[in-house]
C-alpha cells in the first residue's frame, strides 16, 4: 500500500509534471493500492477557494480510502517522533506531517511525498518512503 501525502496530492492536483505529481499519475493509472490520510483532506480541501472545484475534489478525495491514526498512543508516537528527530538535530516543520508519518507507520505503507521533512523522519523512525521514479 502506498500513502499518498498531501505534498504529492497538490502537485498531482495542480499537474505540475514533477516526479510526485508523475509518481501519483502512474499509481492512480495502474489502479495501484493507495489511499490517503484521512488529515489530508483537510489539507487540500481548505486551501481550494472556487465553490465547484471544491465538490469536485471533494469527491474525488473521498473516492480513495483514507487511513487514520489507531488512538491516543498514536498522537504520543507522533511527539515521540518529534523528539526522537530534534535529539538528531532534525526539526520537523509542521505537526500534520509527524501525524501522517505515524499513519503510514501503523498502516504499513510506503509514503509517496514531495517535502523534506518525510526524508529526516524516515532517517529515524520505520517510516518506508515510496520512491517516485
């Protein structure tokens, strides 16, 4: 199973044609086993302004399965996560980020993204990063 991170999904979304947004293209086209972190659809749909874009990708978004965080030990493991990257001198920029990571850590899935910060966790932690060649 592949988790695709919203990094990845805006550059899908946006058609750039960098390697994430080609990298989702690619898995999307194969019928390939991906989902989503169910906090991702948070990420995409608040940043989307125009009323009809947003129902349509709004549906689309919730046509993938969504995967969450198990409980409370999850959001601990997150912080964990955190902590176990700032004694390395690593600083993770953004909250969301560590709870994604620990969703596709508890899922056992390869995280496809476009953002640095999944690179540092992975260095620490059991986070597998999809490659997106």
């Amino acid at each position: 199973m592949v988790l695709i991170d919203t990094s990845a999904l805006i550059e899908f979304l946006n058609r750039t044609a960098s390697p994430a947004s080609r990298a989702v293209e690619r898995l999307i086209s194969a019928n390939a086993d991906v989902a989503l972190a169910a906090i991702s659809i948070t990420e995409i749909l608040q940043g989307i302004r125009i009323d009809q874009e947003y129902r349509q990708v709004k549906k689309a978004l919730l046509s993938f399965p969504l995967l969450s965080l198990q409980g409370t030990e999850s959001y601990v493991a997150a912080a964990e996560l955190y902590r176990a990257c700032r004694k390395k001198g690593l600083t993770i920029r953004g909250t969301i980020d560590l709870l994604i990571a620990q969703t596709a850590i508890e899922n056992h899935a390869g995280l496809l993204h476009n953002d640095r910060d999944f690179d540092a966790l992975a260095r620490i932690s059991g986070l597998k990063i999809q490659p997106v060649n």
